[in-house]
C-alpha cells in the first residue's frame, strides 16, 4: 500500500519544521514548510517514487537540505518562469533576434 504525498508530509514534519527553523536561524524568513517539502518533491526526488522511500531516507534528505541548495534552485526555478520579453512587441522582438536585419550595413 502506497502512502499519499499529503500523509507522508504529515508523517514526516517534524523534521520538515525543523528545517525550516534552521533556514529561519539562518535568515531565510520567508522559507515555510510547504517550500522545502516542495523543494523535496520536485527537485530531490524528481526521478524517485516517493511513496515507496522509507521514512529515515526522506528524514535524512530533509535533514541534508542546505540554505544554498534551496536558493540556487528557487532562482533557477524563477528564471525558468520569468517571461523575460514580455515588455516587447513583436518588432521590437524580431529585430532582438536579428540585428543584422534592423541595422545599416557600416
């Protein structure tokens, strides 16, 4: 019997909160729980089925979280979804991808 993503969270929080004063120790204030255990899900244990862990793996994963771990992968994750171009018309885009078009020859 496979254990929910939602009970295994509640299973495991202690440790979960934990983290999370550790990060908030740090100066990591706006980190809650939900991130880390998103972090977790998403990132750690992407390619792994994590109903199927044993809690000590998923306490040791949790436990092993660093500060800079989570902000290097919560600013790779902004950057993927920022529309960087978003301000531009389709002109102006058009002549960014191809200068050579929108310039005179010197």
């Amino acid at each position: 019997m496979e254990i929910k993503h939602e009970e295994l969270f509640t299973h495991v929080r202690p440790a979960v909160e934990s983290k999370r004063n550790e990060f908030h120790f740090y100066g990591y204030t706006t980190v809650t729980e939900a991130d880390i255990w998103k972090y977790c899900v998403q990132k750690k244990w992407k390619k792994r089925s994590v109903p199927e862990m044993r809690t000590h793996e998923i306490i040791n994963d949790v436990m092993e979280l660093t500060p800079a771990e989570y902000m290097t992968y919560t600013q790779i994750e902004e950057q993927r979804g920022s529309d960087w171009f978003s301000d531009l018309n389709s002109d102006e885009l058009q002549l960014l991808l191809s200068p050579k078009k929108g310039r005179q020859d010197q």
